[in-house]
C-alpha cells in the first residue's frame, strides 16, 4: 500500500513539474498576447476553441481510461482503441467541417469561418498518435511524457509570440494550436515507436465501456463549458474576450497543479478497488493533498483579484476583477469533482456518471437561463453556486457505495480552509507598499500569504493532523520527497 502510494506520488510531483513549466511557458504568453490581442481578438478565439474542444470531446471514447483500468492488456486492446479512436474523430471531423457555415451564421461572425476550417485539423491530426503512448501512463512511465510536452510546449510558444509580435492577430494562437498537436504527435511516435494497425478485434468489449464515456464526455463537457455557452450568445465579443481570459486564469491552477496531481489517481484506485478500506484510505489522502493544495489558490485568488489581472493581463483589464473572484468557486469544484470523477472511473460507475452529469446539466443551464442578465459578474457567481450544489450531491452519491465517510473527509479538508482564509485575513491587514511593476506587486503580497498559509499548516499539523494516519503518512512521504531532492543535489555538486 505505501510502496504504490509513494509511486503515485512520485508520478503526481513529476507531473506537477511537467505543468509548472508547461503553465510557466504560457503564463508568459498569456502576459504578452494579452497587451497586443484586443478582447474581441479573445473573443473570436474563444469561440474557436469552445467548438474545437466540444468536437474533441465528442470524438473521445475514453482509450486511455479503458486501457489503465484493465487488468491485463494485450496489442489487440490497444489497436482496437486506436482504431476506434481514429474513426470516431474522422466521423466529428467531417461533421464540424459541413457545419462551419451554420455555425458562422448562428455567431454572426464571418471571420469565423476560417478559422473554424483550421482549427478543425487538430482533430484528424491528434487522432494519428502512436498507439502505444497509452501504456506509458498505464505503467506510470511519466519521463518520457514529461520531456515531448516540455518540447511541444516550448515550439508552441515561438510560434504564437512571432506571429503576435509580428502582425498582432488572433491567428497567432490559431497556428500555434495546430503547431502543437504535430508535435506531440510525432513525438509519442518517437518516445514510443508503435507502428499502427487497423483492428476492432476486441470492439464489443471496449464498446461496451466507452459508449458511457463517450456519451458522459458530451454531457460532462456542456456542463463544464455552460456558462461560456451562453456568455458567448448574451454577451459582446469584448466581455466574452474578458471572460474567457479571466477563467483561463481561473483553470490555470486546476489543470495544471490539481489535474496531473489525480492523475495517476486512476491507476491507484484501480490496483485497490476490491479492498473497500484501502480504497477509502487511498481516496482520503488524495483529498488531504488536493485540499492543502486547492484551498490557498482559491482563497488568493477570491480576495486578492486585482494583483493577478494587473500582472497577467495588465490594467487595461481592471473590469475583469470581480470576475475572477467569483470564477475562484469554479476553480474549488474542479479539483474537488476531479478526485471524485477518478473513482468513480476506477469502480466502472461511468454509466452513473453520464447519469449524474446529465442531471446537473439540466439543473446548471436551466437556472442560468431563467436567471442570466446584464450583469455579467451575478451570471458567474450563479454559475459557481450551482456548480457546488451539483458536485456536493456527486459526493453524498458515493459515499452511498463505498466506504468512504463525507464526515471523515470534511474533517481532514476543513483545516487546510481555514488556514487558507486565516493567512488572507492576516495578509489583508498588512499595509503593502505599492509598487509600479506590478510583478512586484503580486510577489510580495503572495509571498507573504504563502508564509501564513506553510505557518499554520504546520501548527495544525502538530494540532490536529498527526492524529490522523493520513496526516502522518502525507508528512513522511514530504520528508522522503524533501530527502530524495537532497541527495539529488549533493550528488550534482559532488559530480
């Protein structure tokens, strides 16, 4: 149990330095696009990018999930899911493509149109990756994913600043995409030379798995991107461009600390989901290391809007400030909801999940629709409400099956809360000096509340969580990190 615990988190903290590079690389791109773009220029790649994500979606059967949680795997599992794979997105493909028109008409933007023609490539193109690269993630072989997503990443970013600097156009994030997706595919063939072959032998069996990812991705999909929706319909392109920067922002975190650090949470689940008490204690760590991590983002960014807008966007975009206070609910739900779809995944409730996701869709766009207005920041706080509402029922449903207690978890989750909003408290009542680079601005004020937050974590560690087995499993497995690095670094010095 503690040896695929650490191995776990050993994927987990590589992933999450995977990110930090990944998100580094953007954070700056989004820094300089968004003082050359202009936010109908955001507008207009919103868009693109909602029908371009949708249509992914659509085309996804859930390959990756259906082979990590198989117990044993062979070359016709994995042909199969590539070939599935490559029809369903041919298939999406060609329907976007004689839907352009239609859907240019319906936005009333005929710019839009070739960039739909574009963007719609990614699909086909992304669809040709080896076929192998799934049994990387299976093993938990995160390196050599790690090493073509830092490339990818680092080709995306001269294309899109060269282009932006240039000729100062929406199309540098247009080509940019596209540049990326060729990448990545030639790299997994690189890292994993797995010739393709066209094969449905095992179809029945993964059909029978994937017909509910499918159909639960959709749904899932509509519901996470509801409110971007309907803001892309009833409001302008300019509040669109704003809103759509300012919840990019708002995700950065969730998908790139929270995500890759459940990632592997999958694969875990999977190797204990017979052991009803191991499950549960593999599921409340994970909810003790995503709440320590998720609730300081979530209280900065509620109270402390203006220094993240003013250093990523720039002042111009001083409107956006109350949205990305209300957008910090959205980001709490998508770290709590990630950790609670996994398991569900992992136990093979994909079919409750479409079910589940198709209810609170009808529950979210039915009461924003009664209620949307002109006041885009009322729009947002709703669509946050709603959203706890939903993932709050998620959690009382598995609880239901399982062993896992909601008590349990609110009492490990609770303290990393009220940590969080102790050290904003503290660091609100501190009278900063204001600086005219705004980068300084926001490293001071966010230095100081990371030093409240490690402080009183620490105190409540020595108060509250050592009496738990996960708060002092979690604090062994720090320490044996915090070893590791050490001896990785004596070592480069004595070298």
């Amino acid at each position: 149990m503690s040896s695929l615990t650490s191995q776990v988190l050993r994927s987990s903290f590589l992933l999450l330095i995977m990110r930090f590079i990944q998100r580094s690389i953007g954070l700056i791109s989004t820094l300089v696009l968004a003082r050359l773009l202009t936010p109908d220029d955001f507008g207009i790649v919103a868009i693109a990018m909602l029908i371009l994500y949708f249509c992914d979606t659509l085309s996804t059967l859930g390959s990756q999930q259906y082979i990590i949680q198989k117990s044993e795997v062979n070359d016709d599992d994995i042909n199969t899911s590539w070939t599935l794979d490559l029809i369903m997105k041919a298939l999406i493909w060609s329907v976007l493509v004689i839907s352009i028109p239609t859907i240019t008409a319906f936005y009333d933007k005929p710019e839009l149109e070739n960039v739909l023609y574009v963007t719609s490539l990614v699909l086909l193109i992304g669809s040709l990756k080896s076929p192998g690269f799934i049994l990387l993630r299976r093993q938990l072989q995160y390196k050599p994913i790690f090493r073509l997503s830092i490339i990818q990443k680092f080709i995306s970013f001269f294309v899109v600043m060269i282009i932006a600097y240039f000729y100062q156009t929406y199309w540098a994030l247009i080509i940019a995409e596209v540049s990326s997706v060729i990448v990545a595919v030639t790299g997994t063939y690189i890292i994993f030379p797995k010739k393709p072959e066209f094969c449905l032998k095992n179809i029945r069996e993964q059909w029978s798995f994937s017909q509910w990812v499918l159909l639960k991705g959709g749904v899932g999909f509509t519901r996470a991107e509801v409110d971007t929706i309907l803001v892309s319909k009833y409001f302008s392109s300019e509040e669109l461009g704003g809103y759509h920067l300012s919840r990019h922002l708002s995700i950065i975190p969730s998908r790139d600390i929270i995500a890759p650090a459940i990632e592997p949470l999958l694969a875990s689940y999977s190797r204990v989901k017979d052991d009803a008490p191991q499950l549960a204690y593999q599921f409340s760590l994970s909810m003790l290391v995503v709440s320590i991590l998720i609730m300081p983002i979530a209280v900065f960014m509620f109270f402390f809007p203006e220094k993240i807008i003013d250093f990523f966007l720039g002042s111009q975009w001083t409107d956006t400030y109350t949205l990305l206070s209300a957008l910090s609910i959205l980001f709490f739900i998508f770290g709590i909801s990630q950790v609670l779809e996994q398991l569900c995944i992992a136990l093979g409730k994909v079919k409750e999940l479409f079910i589940y996701d198709l209810l609170s869709l009808v529950f979210i766009f039915s009461l924003l629709l009664i209620f949307i207005g002109p006041n885009l920041y009322d729009f947002t706080l709703l669509r946050g409400l709603l959203g706890l509402i939903s993932t709050a029922a998620l959690f009382i449903y598995i609880s239901h099956f399982s062993a896992i207690s909601i008590f349990h978890i609110l009492k490990l989750s609770s303290p990393a809360l009220l940590a969080a909003l102790i050290s904003a408290y503290l660091t609100l009542q501190i009278n900063f000096m204001v600086f005219s680079f705004s980068l300084f601005n926001l490293l001071l004020v966010l230095s100081v509340f990371c030093l409240f937050y490690i402080f009183t974590i620490i105190i409540f560690y020595i108060v509250f969580y050592r009496y738990f087995s996960e708060g002092r499993h979690l604090y062994r497995l720090v320490l044996s990190l915090v070893d590791k690095l050490k001896k990785k670094v004596i070592t480069k010095d004595l070298t």
